[in-house]
C-alpha cells in the first residue's frame, strides 16, 4: 500500500483533525467541572487532571500524525509549487512539534496563577504552533489557486481571514479583565480557532479521497 499521495495519507489526517475535537470531548466527561468554553484543551494534560496521561499521550500522537500528514503535504503539492509545499511542510511540521509533541511532554497547569518550567515551555510550543497553523488556510489558498480549484481557493481565504479574528479574540481572551465576558470564554474561542485552522486541510483530505474513489 503507497503510503504518500493515497486514500490512508489523508484519512490519517482527517483523523487527526476529527480526534483533537473527539479525544478531548470524550475525556472531558471524566474531569469534574471542566468547562469547554472556559477552558483550553490542554487544561485536560494538566497535574490537577484525572485524565492527564491519556491526554498528554494523544497529544504525542497528534504531533506524530501531523509529522506524517506534513511529509504527504508536501510530497502531494511540491509538483504545484516546491516554494508553497515547502512552507507548508514547516508550518504543519512546527505545529505538530509545538501544539503536539512538546505539549504532551510538558503539561500546563490548571491555574493560570502558578507558572512552571513545563507549563512555560508548553506556552511557547502551543504559542508557536498556534501561529503556524493560522497560515495554513493561507498557503492551501495559493496552492489551490494554482491548481485552478477557484471554488476551495474562496473557502480557504474565508477561513483565514476568520482565523485571525479568532486567534486575537483567543489571545484577547487569556487577559484577566475579560474573564467575566462572553471575550474572556477561552476554550471556545480556541476550538472555534482550530476548527477554522484545520478546515482547508480536511475538505482537501475528503476532495483526494473522493478523486481516488472515482478513479
């Protein structure tokens, strides 16, 4: 089985993607009080929860996963572009090392108040991850326009464009003097922000399994 350019590459990477939301969704249940509107993700992989092996664990396995989807990327667009697929290649793989390995190896805490190495360097590589990803929408937007696919080229620009709204409003979000507005709901503006991330990247993983499906 050809594992670059194939069926199984982009249904690993819709799995990633559909994970983040459902692993976090799933072992919410089992955290007393946790809240998905005021609290980030990672809150789940901090020492306070109950839950913070198996968490930190998929986050690993999440940076893993976009590693692999990061190579395909560029494997599957270099013939577009060799610039664009190379900077997309760096973002995914930043993102993946950032917001997923070094995440899951270095736990945030629960309380914003007490500030540790781990949760430090956990700041930085999510941060930095973040970032990267924010430009995703982006360099699909220039791929695909080469690739004269005007109609994901719109859908992406879109989505950029709320991505950025979204990542202030999450950034905004963390300042104490929102915490008690609608602003100040962290955890929902950081799923709002990944969903809009993420979103290019799963219609083109659907659109190569279909083509593949139709060959």
């Amino acid at each position: 089985m050809n594992l670059w350019n194939s069926k199984l590459s982009w249904a690993i990477l819709i799995i990633a993607i559909l994970g983040d939301f459902i692993v976090a969704y799933v072992l919410s249940f089992y955290y007393p009080k946790y809240s998905h509107t005021k609290q980030v993700m990672s809150v789940l992989g901090s020492p306070q929860s109950p839950v913070s092996i198996i968490y930190n664990i998929w986050l690993v396995i999440l940076g893993l996963l976009f590693i692999y989807s990061a190579i395909n990327f560029y494997i599957v667009f270099s013939s577009v572009s060799k610039s664009y697929a190379m900077i997309g290649f760096i973002l995914l793989l930043i993102f993946a090392i950032g917001a997923g390995i070094l995440s899951g190896i270095f736990s945030v805490n629960a309380s914003k108040e007490l500030e540790t190495l781990a949760s430090k360097v956990h700041g930085i590589g999510a941060g930095l991850g973040f970032i990267a990803l924010t430009f995703i929408p982006l360099i699909v937007c220039f791929l695909l326009y080469k690739s004269n696919d005007n109609t994901t080229v719109i859908i992406s620009l879109i989505f950029f464009l709320i991505s950025l709204v979204l990542f202030v409003l999450f950034v905004v979000s963390e300042k104490e003097s929102y915490q008690n507005t609608i602003v100040g709901l962290s955890g929902l503006w950081q799923r709002l922000l990944l969903a809009s991330m993420y979103m290019p990247l799963l219609i083109i993983a659907i659109k190569y399994i279909m083509k593949d499906s139709v060959k």
